[in-house]
C-alpha cells in the first residue's frame, strides 16, 4: 500500500518567469543542424548509412550552438531562441523550400525565417536531391497507392516527410546506470561478434554506431557543463552563481554516469528528451510513466532530507517549462493536421506495476501540480486510471481538468493492459504501458510501434461504393457494381466492405513503403541505444530491433459511416422511403446546398477533362463559365424541396451518441470494417499492424476533402472526431454519450480511441462539479471505454478568442489527443471546437 | 410485474446527469402539474397539468407525455453505473410531484426496489398523509421554502404557505435527510431579513442542518413567450456573488450549513 503526499505544492516565482521568457519571441527556424548534418554527410559517401547516421549526430552534438536560458535549473536547448525548431533535410525539405515565404503569415503554426537562414537552407538543400526518405519511400510505393492518396482517402503525410519518433525509451536505464553502462553493454555485444558470423557486417556497424552516438551525448553534456562554469565565473548574483555550478556539476555527471540525486536525474532525463528530438524529426516522443521512474531517487532525497518537495516540485515545473520550448515545423497541411505547435510528448501518471499493484505516488500528484503551475500544451499528461486508482488522484486530476487546459487525458487500465496482451505483449509489459503521442498504449523502452502511420478517411470508401470505385473519372477503389445491383442492404454494405478492404491494403502498401525507406535511409543509433533488444541483436529499430513492433494507422469518421449506414438501412431498405438513387443524386448535389470552392474545382477539372477526352480543348473564358455554372449548383426548386426533405428525414433518425442500443452496437459493427481487415497485415519489421481510431486533428482538413455524406453531412465539412458522436448530434447529455461510445469495440482498436467531451466550466463548479466529473470518467470506464478527454471553456469564451485573438493567447483547448493554444490553431478547426456539442448539464 | 410499475403519469422532461439536485450525478423526472404559480418559475410549462404547446426557436414543440412508471424506469436505469460511482439516483421534480401522488409514490417505490436512491425536489404544497405515504421511498427530501410571510407568498406564489410550513414540520420529524432550498428572488424575499426568517424556521425544525439559496435566473423568460404567457418578473437583475455571499452569512449564523446553488 503506498502512501503519498497529496497536497498541491506552490508555484515559484522562477517558473512563472521562464514561462514568460518562452512566449518573448515568434518561433523561428534554426539553420544550424541542416548544416552540420549536411557536411557530415557529404564526408561519408559511400560507408554504412548507420556510420553515417551516428557521425552527422556526433557532428551536430560537437557544434549545435548551446544556450543556457536565464534562470533556468534544468538545462539544454536545441535553438538559439525559445520555442524555436532545427530541420531535418534527411526526411524531405522540398515543402519547407516552397513555403519559405508563407510560413509566417500561414494560419496554423506559423514560423519566422530570416534572410540568411534561408540562403543557407537554400544551399543546403541541393545536396538532398533524390536522398530523402520520403523520396525513397515514393519510389517503393505502388502506384495504385499513390492514386488512393491522391484522392485523399487516407494520408501517410506524418512518416513520409518526417521522423517516426513516437517512442518511449528506456529513460530509467539511464538515469539508473548511465550511458557508460549502454555504451558497456554494446562494446561487450560488439566483442561477441565473429568475423565469420553472417550478421557481422551490419551488427558491427550497427554497435559502434551506438558507441559513438552515446558517446557524443556525453561529451555534448560535457559542453554545458563548461558553459555554466564559465558563467558562473561571470555571475555576480550570488544565488545565480551557486546555481549555475551546481548546472555545471549535474552536467559533467550525467548522463554518463548514474544519476546520484532527484537533481542530476532531472538532467539526465532532459538531455535524452531532447537528443532524442535532435536525431530525427519524429514527434511524440513520450518521456511515458515519468512518476514511477523519477520516483527512486525522489525518494531517497526526500527520506535522506536533502531536497524538500517544493524544490521537487520547482525542478519539475522546469522540466514542463523545457518541454514547450522544444518545437518543430511541419508542411502547411500537416501543420493543419497537427495544429498547436504540438510535440505530442505524452507522460502519465498513476496505475498499475507489472505486477498489478498500484503505484501512485507523490510524484503522481506533483505531475499534475506541475500542469497547473505552467498551464501549457506540454508535456501532454495522461492520467491512468483502474479499479484501485485512489480517489485523491482522480480529483487532483479532475482540478487540472476545470481549469480548462484540456489536460489531462485519461486511459483505463481495464481496456489497455488486455488489448495489449492481446496483441502478444506479456502480462507484465502490458502493465506497464504509458501512452505515446495522442492515445497509442506501448510498452517503454521494448516497442517500435509506428502508432501514427496514416489517417484513414472512413467516408471516403463510402463515397467510392456510390461510385463504383471512381473518383473524379479515375478508378481508386475497386469496381463493385453500379448502385442498382444492390438490392438488399447487406448487398450494400459488402460493397463497402470491399471497397474498405481495397483501400485498407494500398495503406499498408503505403505505409510499409514509407517503414522500408526510413531503415534504409534514417535508421536511429542513439533512439535504438535505449530500446531493448536493439543491442542484443545487432539491429537498429528500423530494421526490427525492438521486442515489439507494431503499425498503427488510425481510422475515423465511424460516427458518420455508422449514421450513414443506418440512414441508409432504415431509409432505403427497412421503410423504402427512399432508393439509393436517390441518395447519390442529393450527395452529388450537396443536397441543394451550395457547394464548396474545393468541389467546384474538383467537377471542373472533371468536366474539363471528359471534354478533351473527346477532343475538345477549353478557352479560359469556358473554364470559367463551367466553374460558375457548378458553383450556382442550379437544381430546380422541386429537387432542392426533395432534397431538403431527404436530409430531414435523415436527420430525425436516431443518431450514434444518444444511448440507443441498437443504433450504437450498429457503430460498433461500422468500426470493424476498418479494425478487422487491418490486423491481418504485417509490416517489414516482423510486427502487425492494429488500428487505432483518432484524428488528431485532421478530421478538419481531411473532411473538406469528402464530399457530402449519407448522414446528412454536408460537403466539406468536418468528419466525426476519433470515436466521438459527429458535432452537435449527441443531445441526450454526457451519460448518454458515455454509455453510446462504450458500446464500440475498444479492445480491438489498441492502437488507441479517441473520445472528446466539451463541457462549460460551470460543469465542474464546486466539490459536487468534481466528483460528479469523476463519476463519468469512472462510470464511462466501467463500460470498457478506453480514453477520455475535456474541453472546459465556455463557447463565449471561444467565440471572444476568435475576435481578440491578442487577448486569449495562453487560452489553451483540447484539440484531439492534445491540447493547444487556441490562437494558434486555423480558423476552420477553431469552428469545429465551438461546434462540438456542449454539455451544460452538469 | 408488480401492478404499481403499470401506473401512468405525467411528465414533461427526463434530464440526466444532473449534480444539483441530490448527492451525485441523478436523473430528475419532472412531472407535470403544480399548484403554485410562482411568478418567477423556470419551468412555466411545468404548471398546468394538461398537455400544451410549446414554441421555442419557431418550432412547436408538445409539452406533456403519458407513460408508465416502467417506461420512466428503463430511462432511469441507464444511467445507474454513474449512481453506482457517485452516490445518486432518482430525483422527482416538476411542477409538484405530489400533484400525481399515486404515480410518483409509484416511482419512487419502483426505483428503491432496483437499489437506486432517490430524491425529491418539492413544495409540499399537498395533503400531509398523501406525502407521508411516499416518505418511507425517499432518500434525500429537498422542500423549498419560499417565504414565510403568507400575504406575500400568496401574492407570488398564488398561495399562501400554511399548509406549507405545518408539513415542513410534520416531514421533518419523519425524513431521512431533509435540505430546506430557498430560490431567492429580487424584490420578493432577497433581504437579509427575509432569508434571515426562512433559516431561523428551518435551523427550528427537528432534523434540519443544511439550507441550499438558488439565486434567481431569467432562463424561463423564453419560454412564457412560447407558452404564449406573459412574464410576471419583468426584467430583473440575478443576484450577484456578492449579495449571495452575505445571504450565506447570514443563513450561516442559525447554525446552518449552506450551500449557493445546491
């Protein structure tokens, strides 16, 4: 039974200036990494790619400028200036070369860039020229993919111009044993090695690109630990100076050697959260149960009295502080897709040991002290919650929640732990889990599981069914008869079926393209270095080296499909009201609404190229007539009458979210048609791949690609967030979506579901808000839901933000796995927040 | 089936995860039919028994529905494992629900055989053996005490409060856990003395420790206009945070524990 210190610590005044500090200045983009990396790679043409990964990130670490931000306790800093990003010219750069120019006026997450970085960039970049992995992965691509994601029915946009990240390592190992003992390990591993042995070559090469990448992090702290002694020697401030060579003290240590005390830990801990950024561009990379590997060492200084829990508690709020000064920049559309300047580095608190005794400790609080004193996106913070999760936890949880950060999400023990052993991890390892990215459970420092692969358009093979696999005249699905044939619903839903299967496989084709370039081109020595087995077997985790490995593309769009086939069962088939004839016609025509400037385009280009098909080549002046002929959307008043008459009908049948059985076990089947066909499909590191179902955020940008749907959505409008009901259709209160969403198949969908609740602050007022809160987490729980996650603000408030935007810059909202600041985020998205249901009634 | 689980009655709305009337996350049923006209009611179209029209955002909407207790059961059941995790249950509202006592008697009886707690927001404006039938049924007794001057009662409230006050006595004696809920209203009973009067009655019943003040709101306004009534408020300002402070300081001082809000 562990006891614990439960109370909320103060805030220092130090924290609430490196807070400041951080939000001085507009993010900017950073030249030097591209450089260093780029010379490095130019002297090892020709060695092993591993070689030349671990010399470009020697390189980096020997020359990256280095910066210790005033007043800070915990140090380390990949950018000259705070919140500001490196690039990474390896995973592609032909998008940042094109948006040099627009990526400080674009809406979501803009940057700045300087003359002279881009100069340099511009430079750069020609050597990268057929080199990237996204070049690489194209190339392996079939075609027939490339045309899914062309026509946007799923997008791998996340790997395929960026790093994988989304890990948890072995932050223990090295806080516990440092990297002299990593570095140990791969020598005696590498002494192991025979010349005749048939893995030579690759393992050696391997090994001692993990000795050398250790070994440059080491010596890259050894660098800091000189910065602060020389300013030390400058510092006048008394206070300052002692701090300072206490820096400097904590970084000749770790991270080589073992951390001796909860300080030198914090440091430790840092320089592999953020090494760890340097080496690839991944995002989500997870610091994951940070309460339970802290704890040690926060233990013994507390018991040996020398630390008090306020320094604690300050040392941590430094660590929160240092993970929003971390930031990366994304293409325009995946910065849509991703909006909030969001890293998505999850850590969790609370739960269960591997042996299944809970293990909530100060630490666990204090985490989520912490989220409350900086009140920032980041560290994304996860709470886990099971049977015998004290109820203290839950209501200090619950008192972050009220303050409307969107923090933190919350994950159910009694789902995650069997649908991971499920998925053949041990019991002990599935125990274990934290939470990587958004909502992927894995296993720390044992998984490469590539949990956000792509995101897949639900709605899109649902489109293709009413088609007969075409799409803008181009077959992209397969051709499953013309609509007429289906003569019974089940007729119906197994063209969707197929058409889902289809599609399902040119995404692993895609996806295991993308896996195949990134061992090829970026594998990763220090990321592997501190994943088990990498060492043991000789291969970095791109090439399989992890004890689990897994692809987790994510499915949405289910509260749609499944209201869409419902409408579709009741209107067509149960009541006959309607033929499916019918319904493809009020589709095509955006049932009489006009139609958005993205489908125009589309049915222009169409119509244009069925007329040069025939021969006919059109002036500008004719282009521009067919556009404003589509755009009128010219039905006459008796079919625009029966097509508002058809969306009626449609919209007064039960929906998914309103606690009615039969409607939501209908979702549940709706979801399969993505999570079963998908766990059948491996990837080239000998693991499976298992569906999540989540956004991020990309149910916006992706739906206005979609055209209107059957459930009476319009074109171009958002698609239904992760597995909660579609925006503003749930109007039966926050139980009776609970109960609706429990209903779908959580256990199956392990790589993570994604369940959005908006409440009005008012909601969680007083002791009776709180535990009433609590009450629905336990209560959704109970039903086997997997994850669950809060906005509390008012629709005013949003509303004002979107007016005074300068006014409401730290207002923070949760986005989807992860909150941002709302100023931040684009127009469109910010609708879709103030659009999702309310619920008031607390 | 028991034959009680068959009794119809009326009610107008079934909300769910309420957390302001009773301990935890409860399903209120309102019932339909009151004999109070409080001026400042939220629920105007709670009042009449019969079943009427509704406009509200240029749709008409049916104000009333007959069921079963079985039916209102069901719904109720729904939400049980958050009762489970916080404590709540069933709670009647209306209108009065001692207007159809059979029905919410019925209710009441039906929800405690399933082991779900209940609740009852009331005027107790009614025959004190009618009420007295239902109290073994009830977990949680929140009456409201408007005012206890009978002349301005009446004049707001339509009646006057004698029947009223005589069963808050009788009631608590009998309750298991009795809260007095005072609405306070502008230009009607928002003075220190007025709330004063009110809690040194209720710190004066056996039993009675707590005293709930639910500041006024206009959210009804709408729908007098809708029912096609006028508003008998006018256009009153809600209490500010700091009036209800002092009206809590003041409740506070019979040895009362209060609560803004409930």
């Amino acid at each position: 039974m562990s006891v614990y210190f439960s109370e909320e610590l103060p805030k220092s005044a130090r924290i609430s200036a490196l807070v400041d500090h951080l939000f001085d200045e507009m993010p900017e983009v950073e030249h030097e990494r591209a450089v260093l990396l780029t010379e490095s790679y130019m002297q090892t043409e020709g060695e092993p790619i591993i070689t030349r990964r671990a010399k470009a990130f020697k390189r980096i670490l020997e020359a990256l400028p280095i910066t210790i931000r005033p007043l800070e306790l915990v140090v380390g800093s990949n950018t000259k200036k705070p919140r500001s990003c490196q690039v990474f010219p390896e995973f592609s750069f032909e998008w940042l070369e094109d948006e040099f120019e627009t990526m400080e006026t674009r809406s979501a997450d803009p940057f700045k860039i300087s003359d002279e970085t881009k100069k340099v960039l511009h430079t750069v970049y020609k050597y990268w020229k057929g080199k990237t992995t996204s070049e690489l992965a194209s190339s392996y691509m079939s075609d027939e993919a490339k045309t899914a994601i062309d026509h946007n029915i799923f997008t791998p946009g996340n790997y395929f111009y960026n790093g994988v990240g989304h890990v948890t390592v072995n932050y223990a190992d090295v806080i516990n044993n440092g990297f002299e003992s990593i570095i140990a390990r791969a020598k005696t591993e590498l002494a192991k090695c025979n010349q005749g042995d048939a893995d030579y070559a690759e393992k050696t090469a391997f090994l001692s690109a993990v000795i050398m990448s250790c070994e440059a992090v080491c010596d890259y702290a050894e660098r800091y630990a000189k910065l602060a002694s020389e300013m030390a020697s400058k510092e006048t401030d008394e206070q300052r100076k002692k701090e300072l060579l206490t820096i400097a003290s904590n970084c000749s240590r770790v991270p080589r050697k073992p951390a001796r005390n909860f300080f030198e830990a914090c440091q430790a801990f840092w320089f592999v959260q953020m090494l760890l950024q340097v080496e690839s561009s991944g995002h989500s990379i997870s610091p994951g149960r940070f309460d339970q590997y802290m704890y040690p060492l926060y233990k013994k200084d507390i018991d040996e009295g020398n630390i008090t829990r306020e320094f604690a508690q300050e040392l941590i709020d430094c660590i929160w502080v240092k993970l929003n000064d971390l930031n990366k920049i994304r293409d325009a559309a995946s910065a849509e897709g991703f909006a909030g300047y969001s890293l998505f580095q999850n850590l969790i608190v609370g739960g269960q040991d591997e042996e299944g005794i809970d293990v909530t400790n100060d630490l666990s609080f204090m985490c989520i002290t912490a989220s409350i004193h900086v009140h920032l996106p980041q560290p994304s913070l996860s709470v886990r919650v099971w049977n015998k999760t004290p109820h203290d936890l839950m209501l200090h949880a619950a008192k972050l929640t009220r303050t409307g950060i969107g923090l933190p999400a919350y994950y159910n023990d009694e789902v995650i732990i069997p649908s991971l052993v499920n998925r053949g991890l041990t019991l002990q390892d599935a125990r274990d889990y934290n939470i990587i990215g958004c909502v992927e459970p894995q296993k720390s420092g044992k998984t490469e599981g590539w949990h956000d692969a792509a995101f897949f358009n639900m709605c899109r093979p649902l489109e293709l069914v009413f088609s007969n696999g075409y799409d803008m005249g181009t077959l992209v699905g397969v051709e499953t008869g013309d609509i007429s044939s289906f003569d019974t619903y089940e007729k119906f839903a197994d063209a969707y079926k197929k058409q889902m299967e289809y599609t399902i496989s040119l995404l692993v084709n895609a996806d295991n393209a993308i896996d195949m370039a990134h061992a090829v081109r970026c594998p990763l020595p220090f990321e592997s270095s501190m994943v088990e087995d990498c060492i043991g077997r000789g291969l970095p985790l791109q090439r399989g080296g992890a004890i689990y490995n897994f692809t987790g593309p994510q499915g949405f769009g289910i509260a749609n499909v499944a209201d869409a086939l419902w409408a579709i069962k009741t209107l067509v088939y149960d009541q006959k009201k309607y033929t499916l004839a019918d319904f493809k016609e009020a589709l095509d025509k955006n049932f009489g609404e006009p139609l958005s400037p993205l489908k125009v385009q589309q049915i222009a280009t169409l119509v244009i190229k069925e007329l040069s098909a025939t021969g006919k080549t059109c002036t500008e002046g004719e282009i521009a007539a067919i556009c404003r002929g589509i755009k009128a959307n010219e039905t006459d008043p008796a079919k625009k009458q029966f097509f508002m008459q058809l969306k009626n009908d449609i919209e007064a049948l039960d929906k998914f979210g309103n606690d009615v059985p039969e409607v939501d076990y209908f979702a549940r089947e709706a979801a399969y048609y993505y999570t079963k066909p998908l766990e059948t499909f491996k990837n080239p590191r000998g693991g499976m791949f298992q569906a999540g179902l989540y956004p991020v955020s990309a149910n916006v940008p992706l739906g206005a690609q979609t055209g209107a749907t059957p459930d009476g959505r319009l074109a171009g409008t958002p698609v239904a967030d992760g597995v909660s009901p579609a925006a503003g259709r749930d109007t039966h209160g926050p139980t009776a979506s609970c109960n609706s969403v429990s209903k779908l198949d959580h256990y199956i969908a392990s790589n993570g579901t994604l369940f959005n609740m908006k409440f009005h602050p008012s909601a969680l007022e007083g002791e009776s808000g709180l535990e009433s809160f609590v009450a629905l987490v336990r209560g959704y729980f109970d039903q086997k839901g997997s994850h669950m996650q809060f906005n509390v603000v008012s629709r005013e408030t949003l509303l004002e933000a979107q007016k005074h935007p300068e006014q409401y810059k730290s207002l923070v909202v949760r986005v989807a796995g992860y909150s941002a600041l709302f100023t931040t985020l684009s127009k469109s998205l910010q609708d879709d927040i103030i659009s999702r249901t309310e619920q008031k009634r607390f | 089936m028991n034959s009680y689980l068959n009794t119809v009655g009326r009610i107008f709305d079934i909300q769910r995860f309420s957390v302001h009337d009773g301990p935890g996350v409860r399903t209120i049923v309102f019932l339909k039919g009151c004999v109070l006209r409080c001026k400042w009611c939220c629920n105007p179209e709670s009042q009449n028994y019969k079943i009427e029209n509704l406009i509200s955002n240029g749709k008409t909407k049916t104000v009333g529905k007959d069921v079963t207790v079985a039916e209102v059961l069901a719904e109720v059941e729904r939400d049980r494992v958050y009762y489970r995790r916080s404590g709540g249950g069933l709670t009647l509202s209306g209108g009065e629900s001692f207007c159809q006592p059979e029905f919410a008697t019925a209710l009441l009886k039906g929800a405690k055989a399933k082991g779900i707690t209940t609740a009852i927001e009331t005027t107790s404006c009614a025959p004190i053996e009618t009420i007295l039938k239902a109290l073994p049924f009830i977990d949680h007794y929140l009456m409201d005490i408007k005012h206890i001057n009978p002349e301005k009662h009446k004049r707001f409230c339509g009646k006057d409060n004698y029947m009223i006050l005589e069963n808050a006595r009788i009631i608590a004696e009998k309750a298991k856990d009795m809260v007095i809920r005072v609405p306070v209203i502008p230009t009607f009973n928002d003075t220190p003395e007025e709330i004063g009067e009110i809690a040194r009655f209720a710190a004066n019943l056996p039993n009675v420790k707590r005293i709930h003040l639910l500041p006024y709101h206009r959210l009804g306004k709408d729908k007098y206009d809708g029912l096609g009534r006028e508003y008998g408020m006018g256009d009153l300002p809600t209490p500010d945070n700091e009036k209800m402070q002092i009206l809590k300081r003041v409740a506070e001082s019979f040895g009362l524990e209060c609560v803004i809000g409930g």
